[in-house]
C-alpha cells in the first residue's frame, strides 16, 4: 500500500508520481498523486478506469488531455475529471515539465500493482519507445488487470478474443501477468511542500520518509 513519499517513475514515458496521500494514510479520502511529465511525455494509451475517478489539476507547465472525446491542452490551475468507463488521455505537449495534482478514489492495491509492473517492464527494457509491450505480454497484463484499466485499442470485443487466444502462448512462453519484483514504489523522497500546500495536506515527518518500509 502507497503512502505519502513513496514514488513510482517511467523511465521510458518519462512520468514521475510522488504519493502525497496513499491508501496508508487517506482515511477514506481520494489518493492524491504529484505527477510530473517530462516534456512530450505521455501515458502509454488512452484506456478507461472501470471503478476508478481520475481527476487532474495542473499545476504549472501544459497538459493536453482527451476525455470522452474532448481534447483540450490545460494550464496551471485548470483541470479535467474521467469517470469510470470513460475513455481518457494525457500528454505533455510543451518543452517544460508538467506539473499536475492526480486524484485517484478509490487507489488500491490492484493499481499500483499494474503501475509497478507497466513501468518496470518499461525500465527493465521490456517495452518499446513508448513504453508499450509486445503483445504476448500485453494479453497477459490486460487479462490479469481488466478491472483496473482497460486500453481503446484494440477495440474491446477483438481484444477479449485476441487476449483469450495469445495469452495461453504468452504462458508458455515464460510472460505474466504480475511481476512481483515490479510491485513496490521505486523509492521515497521529501514531497514538494509547495505542492503539499496545494493539496491541502501538511509535510510528513522526516523519521517517516527516511526510515524503511514494515
């Protein structure tokens, strides 16, 4: 379970999530994720969140988004909101950092497995450019994770085929689904207090963010 320091990286897409406030420490609330994009960075796909709200707020820097459709690019202080089952899409368009506020009810644990295996395929150099797995791999991750996210291409009625046929192949080819070694934050830093601010949250304590996980 993520809790507020803990951060996961994409080398590849060249995103970078900052856990302010995560399901150790959210009572019930939304989790709140600093998310940074480097430039003509973007998520791997447009997909949709079956049970998960995604909400971004930018903070400095421009987002190009596309929900249900709309494509709008973002500026410091606007934001954008994908319901569940809505198709939905992010990239940063300019040659600075995005800075954004990621608010995601409910995270669970099932998310943050599909991150930390999406991005240590990513860093392992188990992807291509743009961060996506070949599709032996792909069958086997979008089978094992199509209650947390599902992507628009391929469509959802050649998917189900196309993942049911390869994913027995991907099998005895030695892919997964999960990846253990891939389930865990990257590392834990000291989030920006100016963007803890924002979000209305105060600093952790530092004996929290330097000592080890139980």
């Amino acid at each position: 379970m993520a809790r507020c320091g803990d951060f996961y990286e994409n080398k590849v897409t060249g995103e970078r999530g900052v856990v302010l406030r995560g399901d150790e420490d959210s009572g019930g609330q939304p989790a709140l994720v600093h998310l940074i994009v480097q430039p003509h960075g973007a998520v791997v796909g447009e997909h949709i969140h079956p049970r998960i709200r995604e909400g971004f707020r930018v903070i400095s820097g421009r987002l190009g988004t596309r929900v249900d459709g709309v494509e709008l690019t973002l500026s410091a202080g606007e934001e954008a909101v994908a319901v569940p089952g809505t198709l939905h899409d992010f990239w940063n368009p300019g040659e600075e950092e995005a800075h954004m506020l990621l608010e995601l009810s409910p995270l669970g644990s099932r998310f943050e497995q599909m991150i930390g295996t999406m991005y240590g395929l990513a860093n392992a150099c188990q992807t291509n450019a743009k961060g996506m797995s070949n599709l032996l791999q792909l069958a086997m991750i979008g089978r094992e994770f199509q209650d947390v996210a599902q992507y628009a291409k391929p469509p959802r009625a050649v998917r189900r085929v196309v993942f049911g046929l390869l994913a027995p192949l991907g099998r005895a080819c030695g892919y997964r689904g999960v990846y253990p070694e891939y389930c865990h934050p990257h590392g834990r830093t000291t989030p920006d207090p100016a963007v803890l601010a924002l979000a209305g949250l105060a600093p952790p304590d530092r004996d929290d963010l330097t000592g080890t996980r139980p």
